[in-house]
C-alpha cells in the first residue's frame, strides 16, 4: 500500500490534469489545480529549510568546513531576522523604504550578478578546449564559430574580410614552411598550396573581393543560424517531444517507479 | 489598440473605451475544445501504439535500442571514483519535481547509487528544490534497499543547498573545489548556471557527465563534459539500464513516431520544393500543413 497509494495518485492526477486540458471552459478549475500545487511547495520549502540547518549544524559539530557552514548559518538567521523586523517596520521586507531592501540590493544582487559575470570566464575556457581543431567536425566547428562570432560584431563587414586574410595567411605560411621530410612532388604541392593560400590572403584584400565578403558577412550568419542550426535544433525538439510523451506515459501507466520507493 | 468597456465611451487613438453591455460573458458550460482535436488524436495514436508495443514485448523482450554512450560510461565513472578514493557529486539542476527531466534524472540516480553502493562510493546530492530533495531521498534509500546496504544510507548526504540560482552554481562549485569528487553526473534540467557547474567538474579533475532536455545548454555541457546525454536520450535512460521491455516499449515507441515526423518532413520538404516548378505541388504541401496544424 505504501507503493500503491502514491502511484494511484500519480495516475489520477496525470488523467485529470489531461482530461481537463482538452476541455473549454474548465480554465479555473486548472487555475485552481496550480494554487494547491503552489501550496504545497510553499509548505516543501520548510523540509529545505529543516535539511539546510541540519546539514550545516553537524558539518560544525564534525569540525568540516566550520568556517563555511558557520558564515551560512550566521547569513542565514541574520537575514531572516531582518526579513521579519523589516516586515513588521515597514509593512513588506521589500518596500521602497525598507532597510532589507538595502541588503538585497547591496549584497545579494552584486554577489549574483558576479557569478553570473564569471560565465564569461567559463565560456572562455570552454570554447578554446570545444575549438581544438583535433579532428574535421571539429574544424567545421571551429569555422562556423568563427563565422558567427565575427558576423555578430560591430564593424562585421571589415572585420570579417581581414580576418579571413589573415587566417589564410598564417595557413598558407604554417604549410609553405613546414616541409620537414617531404621531397620531390610532394614538396612541391606543398608549397605550391602554401604559395595558393597566402596568394589568396592577399587577392581577398582587392577592393571588390572585400566588399563582396564584408557585405555578405551577414547573411551568411544568418542563414547558419537559421538552417542548419535551426534543422538540428528541430530534430532534437521532436526527439525530446516524442521522449516527453513516452516517459509521462510510463509514469502514468505505473511502469516508470524508480522515482518513488 | 486596445479595447475596453465603461460607463463613457471614448477613443484615444490606442484605447477605446466602448459602452458597457456587451460585455463577453464567460462560458460557463464545460465542452470539448474542438482546436484541440489533433492533439487529442495524436496521443490516441501514440497510446495505441504504445499499447501494441507493450504487447510485442511481452513476447519478445529482447528489443533492440541503440548504445548511449554516456550511460556506459557511468560504470567506468563509478569504478574511478572508488579508486580515487572520493564521493559522487549528483545534481538534477534547478527546478521541481513537476518537470519531467528532473524525474528523468532521479531515475539515473537510483543506477548510480545502486552501483556506488557496490565499491561502497558516498553519492552527494546537493539540490535546488525541496521537493526534489524529499524524492531524491526516497529514491537513494531505495536503491541502498535493493542493493542490499541499507547502512550506507546517509540523509545529511541529500542536502538543500538554496532555492537561487547563481546561489547554487556556487555552492555546487565551492562543494566540487573542495571535495575533488571522483565523478560529477548532472542529469535534469539547467539553465545559465550549467557551463559554471561543468567547467567546475573539469577543473576538479572529475570524470563529468551531463544529461539534459534543456536545448540552449546542450552545447555548454557538449563543450565541457566528458559525455553528455543528448535531449531525450535523458529519457530513454532508465529504460535502457533497466532493459525492462515494458520501458523498451516505450522507447521504440517514440522511434516510431520519429520515423513517421522524417517520412512526413521529407515528403513535405520535396513537395515544397517541387513547388517551385509546379505550383499544384504547394496546394499539397497546403493541405497536409492543414492537416497536422
């Protein structure tokens, strides 16, 4: 019973919230449906609360990270006690006026806003392991990027142009002298392909080969966003549709209980 | 312009205010909304199937789904991380237990923890929901139940760590630099916080691997993780540790209807482009665009 119980409600649940989605007329009883789900989450937030302490209260008694858990406990009831006395000072802990509206917008937004900032940082690092030319995808990768990245900037259409030049370049350079044990008619496509690429850095430099690149650098953008992207984007959309309603429908049907115990 | 009903009537360019009266009543007889009919015979479509295929696996369990690599992985995972020494770090990201790749993520849990228990590895879960965090609990001691060591079970283990986001990116990564985990598994559901979590794992030197339904974050984790569990993949996950056939039922029924969408995309795309040529082709592409919308 206590399996049967819970995964009966589960099923009752599941059949009335899609029975109610495909009637007109029964929107409040949905509205309803969500304030008692509201509810209940509220009342859940408590349970966090309760593990939170605990958590922390035996990190100090077994003398593990004291210093941090100490500082979140010490937070913790600092900020609550100031919730309620601005609550019951100014009416609301966020009022216009309130003195917890100085420590959410003196210490909690700042302290958020730099974690969200060190994303920079991470995209960083991670697009320079992600852009490693190791293998051709990768190189396609690398391109694409690039292309994106360049025609999403201010002044894309000159930049775009030179970049490429200077890509070209130091391609055609890397190839025309790194020739070490290549003899005869090897050695000679190699720097013939070496003399072709630099040969190009400078030919996409001529007036209406730059402003033919710089003035497409944009569409080309746009167009890798909106169709291959968005084709891939699309298939894993309908993957992930197709999986939502297999894995709700197992969960309905009781086949799915490794979610409960 | 907006439209609204009083006493006076006025009209300022983009907001007029008509006579009340006409006031729209609210229906209040219940009925089926017929826009939704398609909807309604798509799930009837993908049940029947779904009923059909349950009954094929039942005579013959031995249905074939492809290799995820990522949920091979996990053995090795596990099997370093005793080595090592070190705990698991296991996070369904950020959300409550309403979302389904949050759920989808418990059931991979329980196979970590299941094979965590057998080299005696601690799995910590740190969580953003207090919901997610009573089930998370619910799902780890049963899987110490099953496997047989119901004292390995530790409640301080499955943690609240705060209900914000950046809050707990941070917690996460102070709890990853500190521990050094053997193996980090983020499977659920993530939002911004998800290329700070996984450059974390890769920083502390842990085998990461990342599962989500979450579209925009699926390349940060392709960048950052060791393996990743492409989109409903995530789904498919429990079905394909279990290999229980009534779960594998379910998953070729979604194959299948992913066979149906690329027969119909391709049918549609070649009509579209003979339209180019034909104009009667388009007419096609009309109707079956009426159809299915």
């Amino acid at each position: 019973m206590q399996r049967q119980g819970p995964i009966a409600v589960v099923i009752l649940s599941a059949l009335f919230s899609t029975t109610i989605f495909f009637l007109r007329g029964a929107e409040d009883i949905q509205t309803y449906a969500l304030i008692v789900a509201i509810v209940i989450s509220g009342f859940a937030l408590l349970l966090g609360v309760d593990s939170l302490i605990l958590y922390h209260m035996r990190n100090i008694q077994e003398g593990k990270n004291t210093l941090f858990s100490g500082v979140l406990l010490i937070s913790f009831f600092i900020t609550v006690i100031w919730g309620f006395f601005a609550w019951w000072r100014y009416g609301s802990p966020f009022a216009q006026d309130s003195t917890f509206m100085w420590l959410f917008l003196n210490v909690y937004l700042p302290l958020d806003a730099t974690m969200f900032s060190i994303l920079a940082f991470y995209i960083a690092s991670a697009a320079y392991r992600a852009f490693r030319a190791r293998n051709f995808n990768a190189l396609i990768l690398l391109i694409t990027a690039s292309v994106i990245m360049i025609g999403r900037v201010l002044y894309s259409n000159i930049v775009f142009p030179i970049a490429l030049s200077v890509f070209l370049l130091l391609a055609g350079l890397w190839i025309f002298t790194n020739t070490r044990k290549l003899y005869g008619s090897e050695l000679l496509f190699r720097r013939f392909l070496g003399g072709f690429l630099m040969g190009g850095a400078f030919v996409i430099l001529l007036p209406p080969i730059f402003n033919f690149l710089g003035g497409n650098i944009s569409a080309l953008t746009d167009w890798l966003l909106s169709v291959p992207q968005n084709a891939a984007k699309r298939g894993i959309y309908l993957g992930l549709g197709f999986g939502q309603v297999a894995f709700a429908l197992r969960i309905m049907f009781g086949i799915e209980r490794s979610w409960i115990r | 312009m907006r439209v609204y009903y009083g006493k006076e009537k006025f009209d300022t360019g983009w907001i007029t205010v008509k006579l009340e009266n006409p006031i729209p009543q609210k229906a209040s007889v219940i009925s089926f909304d017929t826009s939704k009919t398609n909807i309604l015979i798509g799930i009837l479509l993908f049940s029947a199937l779904f009923v059909f295929l349950l009954y094929l696996a039942r005579i013959n369990p031995r249905l074939y789904i492809r290799r995820i690599a990522g949920l091979d992985a996990i053995d090795e995972a596990v099997g370093r991380t005793a080595e090592m020494g070190k705990p698991i770090i296991y996070t369904t990201g950020i959300g409550s237990i309403d979302n389904l790749a949050i759920l989808a993520g418990l059931t991979v849990l329980k196979h970590v923890t299941k094979k965590s228990s057998l080299y005696e590895v601690s799995v910590l879960m740190p969580n953003n929901d207090p919901l997610t965090l009573a089930a998370a609990r619910e799902v780890v001691k049963e899987a110490y139940l099953e496997s047989g060591r119901p004292d390995l079970y530790r409640e301080n283990d499955i943690f609240f760590l705060t209900s914000e986001q950046f809050g707990f990116a941070s917690g996460m990564s102070g709890l990853m630099q500190r521990l050094r985990p053997g193996a980090v598994f983020m499977m659920g559901y993530f939002y911004a916080e998800s290329l700070i979590l996984a450059e974390n794992a890769y920083v502390s030197g842990a085998i990461s691997t990342a599962g989500t339904t979450s579209i925009d974050q699926l390349p940060f984790f392709i960048a950052s993780c060791d393996h990743t569990l492409i989109g409903d993949e995530l789904y498919a996950a429990s079905a394909y540790i279990s290999r229980n056939p009534l779960e594998v039922a379910s998953i070729k029924t979604g194959d299948w209807f992913k066979a149906l969408s690329a027969i119909i995309i391709s049918v549609g795309s070649i009509f579209a482009t003979l339209s180019i040529f034909n104009p009667q082709f388009g007419e096609v592409v009309k109707i079956m665009v009426n159809v299915l919308k």
